[in-house]
C-alpha cells in the first residue's frame, strides 16, 4: 500500500544521511508515528548512524514530536553514532530552549553547518 504521507525525504551528502522533513506542520500523531518508524529504520540502516535532521519546510512541532526526536536521539546514541539538527524555524527554536532541548541536540543554522559537524 503506497504511503498516503512523503513525510521525510532521505538522502547521502558526505557519508551523513540527510533526512529532510516535507511537512509544514507535524502535528498529527499517526503522521509523527510514520516519522518515527521511518526514522528508526533510517537510523537501523547505517552503522554507525551519522543523521542530520533538517526542518528547513517545518513551521509547527508538537510536544509528541519533540518526543519522538528524545527518542531518535536514544536511538542514535545507543548504536554509537552522531544526530545534528539544522535549519530550525525561530519560533520552534524558542520551544527548544524552553525546554532545554537545545542544550541535548547539536543544533546548527544550515545544512552544511550541520554536515561540517560530521567531520
């Protein structure tokens, strides 16, 4: 069955697996589920996992989706690999430093700011 929601774009810049969200808003938890099950099988596929999260298209996160992203980060973690999130919107960058989620992720301002991490 096709999926109904290309949530996530995935693709290799310099051995770093750049997943792109496509949504505007990521809201809806049956759709936050299809991101975290595609993220998991993202991260399943590569050893270690070397994961850049972009949200260059997202201009509203939920609480549930900021859940997901603690998770993904476990994830990553616990196969010895590295998670960089970039292009964050102001607005949601404010709720991650609210929560003090800024202070758990290596956030960077751009894509190849964040790939650069990598190396």
């Amino acid at each position: 069955m096709p999926d109904p929601e290309a949530n996530l774009t995935v693709s290799t810049q310099e051995n770093v697996c750049v997943v792109e969200f496509e949504d505007r808003k990521i809201l809806e938890e049956m759709v936050i589920n299809q991101i975290q099950e595609k993220l998991t099988e993202v991260i399943s596929a590569h050893t270690p996992p070397r994961i850049l999260l972009s949200f260059r298209k997202v201009e509203h996160l939920s609480s549930a989706a900021l859940g997901v992203l603690i998770t993904v980060s476990k994830q990553v973690a616990e196969r010895h690999g590295q998670l960089v999130l970039a292009n964050i919107h102001p607005r949601i960058f404010e709720v991650f430093k609210i929560t003090r989620l800024n202070k758990l992720f290596t956030i960077c301002g751009t894509t190849d700011e964040a790939i650069r991490q990598f190396n």
